[in-house]
C-alpha cells in the first residue's frame, strides 16, 4: 500500500502588509479561440492582505467619523442658539437678510432727509445708529438706510445705547423701553420717577429713580428679559447717573448731597455679591455729572470742575481741574475722556482737554465756533462747532470738514462721522 499523503495548509505569512497573489480560475483559450477547463498563468490579480474584510472596516472608520461630526455640529448650533437667542429670533433674521440683499452701497442714502420730529440724540450702535425725536426712535445700518422706526409718547425721551441694544425712558416720568433692530424687547412702567438710566452690551439695565420710606433715591438692576436681579435704596445721596458694567455683575453711579450747608459729590462702586456699595470717593469741590468704565479696569468721572480717575477699589483719584473754565461738553471712550471748556462770559471758540484712562493729560488745543455737540469713537472723539467738524486722536485735535451749516449732533457710523441738522443727516 502506498501511503496516503495529505496536504499541509498554507503558513501563515509573517508580514500582514505584504501583497499576496492569489490565482483565479479562469479558462484558457484554445487555438479555435474556444476555452478550456485549464488556468491562465497570466489571470493573476494582486490585493492587499485582508481583502474585503478591510475595505468594509474603512468605510465602517468614515461612517462614525461622519456621525461624529454631525453629532458635533448639531450641539454647536444649539448652544448658539441658546446663548444668542435674542439676536436670531425670526425678526431679527429678517432684518440680518434685509441687510444683506436690500441695503444700498454705502454712503449712497446720504444726505437723508430728515421727516417726522425734531431730534433729541443720536448715539452709535453695532451696526449701525441709534437716533431719537420727540416722536419716534429710528436705527440707520451703516450705509444710512433706515431699518426701524417706532413711536414713543414720552415728554422728556432719553437714549442710552451699548452694543445692540438701546433704552430708552421717559426723565422725570415712569416710562421705559428696551429696543433692538427686530422688535421693542422690554415695555414696562417703573414705580418712582426716573432719573437716570444705562444698558450694558448683554441688554441688563440698571434704572435710578426716586424713592420712598426716607429714601432719597433708588437704583435698579435688571436682566434682559426684565427681572429685577439687584436693588440699592440710598438713604442721603440723591443718585444723579448710573453706568452698568458689561460683566452683568459690577455698575457704578453718581450723585450728591448737603453736608455742613456745602454740596458734596460721591462716585460710588457697587458688587452685586454685595448689598452696599464697595468703594465711596466724595469731595466737596466737584459736581459730578457722569462716570464710566474705562480699558484696563479704571473708571472715569467727570464734573462741573474736573475729571477723576481712579479704580473699583476706591484708590486716590488723578484729578484734572477746569481751571477757570467751564465744562460745556464732554466724551468718554474706553481709552480717552475729552472735555470742551471755555472761558467764563465766552460764547465762541474754547479748548478741547484729552486725558488718557492714566490719567495723563494727552493735549489741550483751541477750537473755533460756537460748541454743537462731541461724541466719542474708537480712538477719541468727534467734535462738532458751528466752525468746523474735528476729530481728537492721542495728541491733537484735526479739522476734517468745514462749516457745517445747521449741524446740531455728530455720531460715528461705521467708520465715518455724520452731522444731523435741522433737516437732513449728512456723511463726511
């Protein structure tokens, strides 16, 4: 008997990434040009080891990557929707859509007629301007379209605007409206008169209004759906300004008081996690009209004699007196406080004073004109004179249009200043 012999299988091969020739089974082809049963030598294919099995793991890898990523991008558009809830509601997806595709090219809209009201401010806003009449508040886009215009029955309107957002109250009355380009966010009726008010670039607003039980005034805080999240009532000093930090959790304010048959003047800091003021700077010499956060945590506050400079821990304010000037007009930016002073009895021409957030006298330069109005912008200030259109940078003061005619208010828009007079607004 001849033994039988079986075959070995195949060894394993050491290396997985090397190529592996595999016969397949196809016939040949005889020389009528039919084919046989017996294999072609030249039928060779080469694929990688692993074969099907590792295509499908790739493809299995692409599919999770892919979920993965979705999964990645739904939560990120959640989350911004949540957070900025506010700004993509459906009107206000209108207007980002009417600006894109409706706006003209800009500058084109000026000048813009002016119809319907004689205007009491105008301040910048992201995007675009904030203007108010005795009738109607009105927002212009950068390039001078008129994107809203609303109604409004206050007697003695106010405007304060920060990022998007503008307030606006009725001084001396009871009335308050919070406004954005989509739609009038916050109507509401305060208790006591108000005095004073301010709105943060998150739509928190803090409120000062008279008071009662003794009180001599009362400040206010609220978010931006309206809830009240901080209350201080003064006992002796008569609140004369407020101004809400971004962070949503510190403000500071103004006011004064009697003491001794003399006036006395307080700048005061508040902290939300606690119920009285923080810091109280007061001096006798000064009537303080306005305060305000400035870059590099300072805080600046400016009088009928003076600018201070000083800090939320209180610390010994750099003072910058008047001299014998009077303050007529006044700017503060996040890094600059300008001041329009003029002599005593003058009525044309003065000085313009720029103090830095050091509170470092940056210049002192004359002006021609009679004072129209100042507004701040990114490195300075815009100075309106029946004279002339200036502008302050860190160390002049530079003319950059002539006679201005009616001109009444100046405000930056996009990069550019604007001038509203009697009846029209007009871009320079």
């Amino acid at each position: 008997m001849s033994p039988i012999m079986s075959e070995q299988p195949p060894k394993k091969t050491a290396n997985r990434n090397r190529y592996t020739r595999i016969r397949v089974r196809r016939p040949a082809e005889s020389e009528e040009g039919s084919f046989s049963g017996v294999e072609s030598e030249d039928a060779v294919k080469e694929i990688p080891a692993g074969g099907k099995r590792g295509v499908r793991r790739m493809k299995k890898m692409t599919r999770t990557l892919m979920r993965l990523g979705i999964v990645a991008a739904v939560i990120i558009m959640v989350l911004t929707v949540w957070v900025n809830h506010d700004s993509i509601a459906p009107d206000g997806v209108v207007y980002f859509f009417k600006d894109i595709f409706a706006s003209r090219p800009s500058g084109e809209n000026f000048p813009i007629q002016i119809a319907g009201g004689t205007v009491t401010a105008i301040q910048k806003t992201s995007g675009g301007a904030a203007m108010l009449t005795d009738t109607s508040f009105i927002i212009y886009d950068t390039g001078g379209t008129e994107i809203i215009r609303r109604q409004h029955g206050f007697a003695r309107p106010f405007l304060r605007t920060s990022g998007r957002w503008s307030l606006l109250a009725d001084l001396d009355g009871t009335g308050l409206r919070i406004e954005t380009r989509g739609s009038t966010r916050i109507n509401m009726t305060m208790q006591h008169y108000i005095l004073s008010a301010s709105v943060n670039s998150n739509g928190e607003f803090a409120v000062v209004t008279t008071s009662t039980d003794g009180y001599a005034a009362e400040v206010t805080v609220f978010d931006r759906k309206g809830t009240e999240y901080y209350r201080w009532r003064s006992p002796e000093l008569r609140l004369t300004d407020v101004e809400l930090n971004d962070n949503g959790k510190t403000m500071i304010a103004t006011g004064f008081t009697g003491e001794g048959g003399a006036m006395k003047s307080s700048l005061l800091y508040f902290d939300f996690s606690r119920d009285k003021p923080t810091a109280v700077l007061s001096d006798t010499d000064i009537l303080m009209f306005h305060a305000a956060f400035m870059s590099g945590g300072k805080i600046a506050a400016v009088g009928d004699t003076g600018v201070w400079i000083t800090d939320k821990n209180g610390s010994t304010p750099q003072k910058t007196g008047f001299d014998d000037h009077v303050l007529v007009g006044y700017s503060i930016s996040s890094n600059q406080i300008t001041t329009v002073l003029r002599h005593y009895g003058n009525t044309d021409g003065g000085l313009v004073t720029a103090v830095n957030s050091r509170g470092e006298k940056l210049f002192t330069h004359t002006f021609a004109g009679d004072y129209r109005n100042i507004a701040p912008c990114d490195d300075g200030a815009y100075l309106l004179t029946s004279h002339s259109l200036y502008r302050t940078g860190v160390d002049k003061l530079t003319p950059i249009a002539g006679q201005t005619r009616d001109g009444e208010f100046v405000c930056e828009l996009g990069k550019h200043p604007i001038v509203v007079g009697l009846t029209k607004i007009s871009r320079y």
